[in-house]
C-alpha cells in the first residue's frame, strides 16, 4: 500500500533531487571550510553558494545567514542570544500564547530568570489584536516573537502590521519571527517586513532532517549561546552537515524556482480536501482562519462526537498519515493548547484533526482520503454514546 | 509507544458494540471533556444473575474501544459475582497489555461495568448503597492512574493525605515539579471526586 503522507508540518519526505544532492555530497564534499589546502576551500566557496541560494530566498544576505542543526537551534540561538544580549536595554518581551513550543518554553525560560513576559491573547482565528499589542509595549519592552504561520491552525499573521506598531514605540524593539511553518509557503521578504530575527528550517520544505537556519538582521546583537570551535558558523559553533548544507539549498531551489507553481498547486488540493470533507461529512468544524490569511497547506477541522486518536490510527490503518488535537494522542495526556486558546473546548480539540499538505500530493489521493475518512468517521460516530442519529 | 496486535484488532473489529434495547440496567462514565467516555448495558437472568447479553459504546481512543471490547467478552456468560471480579488488570492482560499511559482507559472500562453491576444490585435488593466516607474516597483515588508507569496513584504512594470534613475532601499528592503528567493528576482528583453530591469542594495540595 502506497501510503498517502498529510503530516508535512511535523516533518516533510525529502525530494528525490535533494536525496541525491546529500549522497553525492557525503562522496565527493565531506570536508570542513579550510583556508590554503585544496578541499577546504573548495567546501569554503561550496558553503558560501549553497548560503547564498539559501538567503535569497528570504531576501537576507550572506552574512546576516547562519546555519544551524534545524529550527529549534536557530529559535534558541537567537531569542537567547538576543535576550542575555540585550538585557541591559530592558526586560520585558512579549508573545501570543498560540505560539510555536520554542518561543513559549523560551518565555518561560526568562520568566524565572527575572524577565516580564506579556502573553498575548487571540482571537478565534488566532490573531493577535492590534490594540492589545499596541498597549502592551512598555519602556523596557526589549523583544516581540511571533509564529509567521501557526504550526497548528496555520494563521498567518500580519507581520507588517506588527512591525509598524512596534515602529510606533519611542524605542528600538526587535521582532523575532519563527518562520519554519511559512517558509516555502507563502512568498515573504525579512527587509520588506522589517524582521530582525528570522528561523527556517529544511525538512519542512522536503530539504533533509538536521539542518536550518536563522537570520540576523545586520546591527542586531547577539551573544554567544553556544560555545566551541568556530567551524561553519560562529554562533552555531561546532561541525554541521555539509552533504545536509547541500541538500538544504537544493530543497530552496526546488521550492523556490516554482514557487507560486507549487504554492497554487498546494492551495488548489487543500481548497479540494476541505469542500469534499465539508460537503460529504456532517458535524464538522475548521479551526482557524479560512481563505487567504492561512498557509495553503493546512487544513484543521474537528469532527463532533468522536476522538481523533482513534481516526488517527483508523485512517494510518488504511495507509493516510494525519494528526490529532486530542490529549489521548499527546505526551503529557493534555488538549491541544492552540485550539483551547482558540476558544474551543476539550471536545472540539479532542476531535481535531491537521492535514498539512505538500506538492507531491495529489487530487487522486484527496479523493481516497475523503472517502475513507468518511467510513472512518461514520463507523466511530455509531459506536459512539454522544452520537445520536 | 505501540499497542498490541489484540489490542488492534478489538480496536477496528469491537465485539458487543452497541446500545441493548430495553437493557436491565446500563451506566456510564467518564466525560467528553476527558476524551473518553464509555457506556455499559446489561441484560441479567433474575434468577441464575447471569450476564446473558451485554453491549458498549464507547466515546475515545483507540484503547478505550480495545478495553470496552474485551471487558463485555470477559464478563458475558459470567455471574455477577463473577463479573465484579473483572479487574483493569485482568482485562489489561486478556489484550495482551496496554501502554501505561493508557492504563486508565482499562480502569474506566471495568469502573462502568462494576458501577452497573451496583445499579442492578440497588434495584433488585441484593446489596445496599454504602454510606459515604473517607474509604470511598480512597477507592475512588485508587481509578486514577499515575500515566508515567501505569500503577494507582494510592498503590505508588503519590496519595501521601486524605481527609474529609464538612463536605471537604483534601488530597495531598507528592509529585515532583518537573513531572509532564502533574498537571494531568491533580485535574484527574478533581474531575473523579467533583461527581460525589457529598463533596462540596476538593483541596488538591501538592
């Protein structure tokens, strides 16, 4: 059975392409950055092609890209190594309690070392107010972090506006953006956004596992978080995967040489998921925004009177890999925080489900899922004592 | 984390699915709001008090439907007597196990089918409700189960105080701070004792 593959925001299957770039690479380009000797500054000039493809693509320059081992290095490096930077500036920073787990454990990291943290709430869509953050800013307000794209209800938050606001303050307040879930997914530039901050990462755009980078706006201080031997990147210090560099810019070429191609190819099967699921399956809710302020690849939807553990397995039985809201299915038996924090309740979020598509799916395997999600659904409402027919 | 292959198959084929019609007594447990949920019903011979038909729904995961399943086999054709003696271990071990962290599911399984035993019991007679008291608090405590390892929390040890006083049940619990499932307990005290008319408030203290 050809498995059909819904979970590309936990991780994305590498491009047959980039498959080949990290093995050719692990042959023939092992060697670290080098001056004078042959090998090394041919992987010096190799890494410096392979950033540049990389910062392109979000509009950075060379020097302010570091690489790093994935998006949680790069969220740790830079809110860290902005915020033990710059503490003499003030301590106070400010979040939505919607974001990514990284920026949240990092918050509440700073709490206990004496940090105000403003966790901002949102609206059923996942949006921040613009008073709300408007009237948040204080004196001492060192930082703004934010998810670009939410990893659960994929809400695109309105950056721009963001910027203008914190521009609005009498004194300089960086914005750092996590970036993972809307990179490759939505067409952005870090210069024309005004971000300061900015984390990416390859495996989510079909690049290989272990590998991302961060964006540091030239200007914007950091201190040291990790220390060791300068080998590739001075803030990321320490050896990186040179084949995993490779295969990195040549998932950015992929995504980007078609990227309102894929982009619209991406939107046009998630629009199909959601009308079928919605016009054959009764009883069911989408959570987060709809249309254009959501990344085009997700897809979240609760279906009433059942628990999403058991469509999870259910539809990974008949060969569909999709996940599930429900505490039953998380590590600490806890709902999923995003949806509660949306306003809905343990049931909405027990029975919720996440699609996050990819180019390389396609309508025939929409039309399949839909069908058996429909069976699926249908078998676990009949057993169920909430259902009443 | 994987569930066995018994597991599995009552999971996608369940044994005794369903609502009886006219059953003699049925109940249920568990709240949506926990994520699972499972309603009982039994149809009992009034003179052998052999369990002749039983049905379940059940409103969760996977393991939920699975211990649903494998208690109603367990416990048709078996006398009442017998059937109380139906344990979440027991029916934890006729699926070949369950993942600790699923433990509770088995516990809620097994909780229903007794509580429905009691309900026919009362109504035919045969056993009287217990007056309320500290023990009862204690046995309730001993249905949630400590996710980390799949055990009670009174059999662990985490329980270190009950007491019970002018409607107020105060629960001492020794959990450490760092612990995932923290959070998760203290809430599981709260929602199992909130259901007894004769407690007006709990006092989890950690």
């Amino acid at each position: 059975m050809k498995r059909i593959y819904f979970n590309n925001c936990l991780t994305s299957q590498p491009a047959p392409e980039v498959i080949e770039t990290v093995t050719q690479n692990m042959n023939n380009n092992y060697y670290f950055p080098e001056d004078f000797i042959e090998m090394g500054t041919k992987t010096t000039k190799f890494l410096d092609d392979s950033k540049k493809i990389i910062a392109d693509s979000i509009g950075a320059e060379i020097k302010e890209l570091h690489l790093t081992s994935g998006g949680t290095s790069a969220n740790n490096l830079a809110i860290k190594g902005f915020l033990t930077a710059n503490s003499d500036k003030g301590t106070h920073i400010i979040c939505s309690v919607i974001d990514y787990p990284d920026i949240l454990t990092n918050a509440a990291f700073f709490e206990k070392s004496g940090f105000d943290v403003t966790y901002l709430p949102t609206d059923k869509d996942g949006f921040i107010d613009l008073n709300d953050l408007k009237n948040s800013l204080r004196n001492d307000t060192i930082l703004f972090m934010t998810t670009f794209a939410n990893h659960t209800v994929g809400t695109i938050q309105p950056i721009k506006k963001y910027r203008e606001i914190l521009d609005a303050a009498d004194h300089k307040i960086a914005m750092f953006v996590d970036a993972c879930e809307a990179y490759a997914r939505i067409p952005f530039d870090v210069k024309d956004l005004g971000i300061d901050l900015l984390s990416i990462s390859a495996h989510k755009i079909h690049g290989p596992q272990g590998i991302g980078a961060l964006y540091q706006r030239k200007g914007i201080i950091l201190g040291q978080v990790q220390h060791g031997v300068d080998r590739i990147d001075n803030l990321y210090t320490g050896g990186l995967s040179i084949p995993s560099i490779a295969g990195f810019a040549k998932a950015v070429e992929l995504a980007f040489d078609n990227l309102e191609t894929n982009i619209s190819k991406i939107r046009k099967l998630s629009d199909n998921l959601l009308s079928k699921i919605e016009s054959t399956i009764p009883y069911t809710l989408l959570n987060g925004p709809r249309g254009r302020n959501r990344v085009p690849h997700n897809i979240n939807i609760s279906f009433d009177f059942i628990e999403g553990e058991a469509i999870m397995m259910m539809m990974d039985m008949y060969g569909v890999s999709i996940s599930t809201g429900s505490a039953c299915a998380s590590k600490g038996l806890k709902p999923n925080y995003v949806l509660m924090a949306l306003g809905r309740d343990h049931e909405q979020s027990h029975s919720s489900m996440k699609f996050t598509l990819s180019r390389y799916n396609t309508l025939e395997e929409i039309d399949y899922t839909v069908k058996k999600l429909a069976d699926v659904v249908k078998e676990l409402r009949a057993r169920s004592p909430l259902y009443k027919q | 984390m994987q569930y066995s292959q018994k597991v599995l198959d009552h999971f996608m084929k369940p044994h005794n699915i369903g609502k009886l019609e006219n059953p003699d007594v049925e109940a249920t447990e568990g709240s949506p709001a926990c994520g699972d949920q499972i309603s009982i019903f039994l149809k009992i011979n009034p003179d052998s008090l052999i369990i002749e038909d039983i049905k379940f729904q059940s409103y969760g995961c996977a393991s939920n439907i699975a211990t649903g399943s494998i208690i109603t086999d367990l416990a048709k054709g078996k006398t009442l007597e017998e059937a109380k003696k139906i344990s979440w271990k027991g029916a934890a071990d006729a699926l070949d196990g369950l993942p600790a962290v699923k433990m509770h599911c088995s516990v809620l399984a097994v909780d229903t089918l007794k509580k429905a035993i009691k309900e026919y019991e009362v109504k035919h007679g045969l056993s009287q409700r217990e007056t309320f008291s500290k023990k009862q608090i204690v046995e309730e405590l001993k249905k949630i189960i400590y996710p980390g390892v799949g055990e009670d929390i009174v059999t662990l040890k985490v329980v270190k105080y009950v007491g019970f006083e002018d409607g107020i049940a105060t629960i001492d619990v020794d959990i450490p701070k760092f612990d995932k499932y923290r959070e998760n307990v203290v809430e599981e005290i709260k929602e199992h004792l909130e259901h007894y008319n004769e407690i007006k408030e709990v006092k989890v203290t950690i």
